[in-house]
C-alpha cells in the first residue's frame, strides 16, 4: 500500500507543467524592455524611444503614454502603481 501511495505521489511531481503564453498585439514597434502590473488588469509596459504604454484590461489592448521630451530615451524598467502612477 505504502508503495501505490508513493507511486501516486510521484506522478503529480512529474507532470509536465507548461506555461501558456498568449501573444498581445501592443500597436507599437518599438522594442519593449520593461513591464510590471499593479493588479490582474493595470499593465504598464516601457521601451525605446520614449514608448510607455498602459493597459487597463489585462493587456487586451494598450494605450500610448507621452513622455514630455522622451522621444530619444531608452526606458528599461517601470514600476506599476496603479491606473494613474508608474514610475
């Protein structure tokens, strides 16, 4: 019996886990670098030339943010606070 139950166990552990990654079109072509969400549905994405885009509904689709004077920047990084905030 000890040995079915072990058996058992061991199966779980061995499953084949695999990610699903979904393509989402961000309606840019600059390359992003940075990305961070604040909830299941606030996303925040950074890039070259100055690009920070924003979604709202989990990446479904995604919004352009301007930058003042950034046009020439390479954001690598960006921390999502909420709706409003990143930094």
């Amino acid at each position: 019996m000890r040995i079915a139950i072990t058996f058992a166990a061991l199966q779980f552990l061995v499953l084949p886990v695999s990610a699903q990654w979904v393509i989402q079109p961000s309606g840019t072509t600059a390359r992003l670098r940075g990305v961070s969400a604040s909830d299941g549905q606030v996303v925040w994405a950074s890039g070259t030339g100055g690009t920070v885009l924003r979604s709202v509904d989990g990446g479904a689709t995604w919004n352009r943010r301007i930058v003042p004077d950034a046009n020439h920047l390479d954001f690598r990084d960006i921390e999502a606070f909420g709706t409003r905030t990143a930094y």
